[in-house]
C-alpha cells in the first residue's frame, strides 16, 4: 500500500508566512469580506484580520487608505471577490493611486462550482488577463508552496500594488 502524502493547503502557507512577517512587523492587515476560515480565526496570530462583511468595494477603499498610510495590507477573499467585483476600485483606488495592497485571490473548488458564474473563472487565466494590464500592477502564479511563500516575501517588499493567486 502507497504511503498517504497530506497536501498543504495554500492558504495555511499564506496564514503561516504572514505571521512569520508579523514577529517583526505590527502593520500588517489582512482584510476579508465576510469569507473566514478556521487559519485566520486563531487570536494567537501576530496580525490584525478586519473581516468587513460583503463589502467589497468599501473593503478595496479602504485597503487603499490603510496602504497609503504605511500599513501592509492584503486584501483575501475568492478571486471573483477580489478582482471582478471590484474593478474599478482596484484600477482607481489602488493602482492610480499607488497604493501598495497585495491582494490574494483564492481559487474555487469542488463546492463551488455549483454557485455560478459569480464564484469561478471561465478559463483559467481570466482575471490575470485584465490585472497585468493595471499600472503598476504585479501578479505572481505560484506552481507549489515554495513559491507561493517567496512570492509573499517578495510581495511584502513590494511599493506597488500585486496579486497573488492561490
């Protein structure tokens, strides 16, 4: 019988790399609008989690205003969330503006794809086609977990905006 390999969940990488950050740095702010899970629940974290309900467009303003004031904020929640629903936001509030937000898309999964077209992609680079063209916009694709966390490294160090897909 083959031996059982548990796959690390991406989003434990993002919760553990961030923490690992917020030993030396307190601005740290991961938004969300009203999507938790259990990693971000933990009250021992290092970093401040503002969940602003489903508010996405007032949650992207003020991930911009945070920003600007020198707080690093990440702005999580399912790519749809983060990024479609959200253009305009993203476009004027953050990239003209310069605003230094990392926003992290999370991919749907199996219980997903029953909810519709507002919860997934229909192809598979379909958000990353309109962000790469944001001034100033970055945006990382990580294959594995060893670069998904130094893809947050580097994010961190960033002055720019960028987006993350996990």
């Amino acid at each position: 019988m083959g031996k059982i390999v548990k796959k690390e969940d991406p989003r434990r990488v993002f919760v553990d790399t961030l923490d690992e950050l917020a030993k030396k740095d307190p601005n740290i702010v991961v938004i969300i609008c009203d999507v938790g899970f259990n990693y971000l629940d933990n009250p021992k974290l290092r970093f401040r989690v503002l969940n602003l309900g489903v508010t996405e467009p007032t949650s992207t303003i003020v991930a911009a205003a945070l920003a600007l004031k020198g707080y690093s904020v990440w702005m999580y929640s399912m790519i749809n969330f983060v990024t479609f629903r959200i253009h305009e936001q993203v476009r004027n509030a953050i990239c003209l503006h310069k605003a230094p937000v990392k926003i992290i898309g999370v991919e749907g999964s199996e219980k997903y794809k029953f909810l519709g077209f507002s919860h997934n992609l229909l192809w598979e680079t379909e958000e990353i086609e309109w962000l790469k063209k944001l001034p100033g916009m970055k945006c990382y694709l990580p294959k594995n977990h060893k670069e998904l966390r130094k893809a947050i490294l580097e994010a961190y160090k960033l002055k720019n905006p960028c987006y993350i897909r996990l």
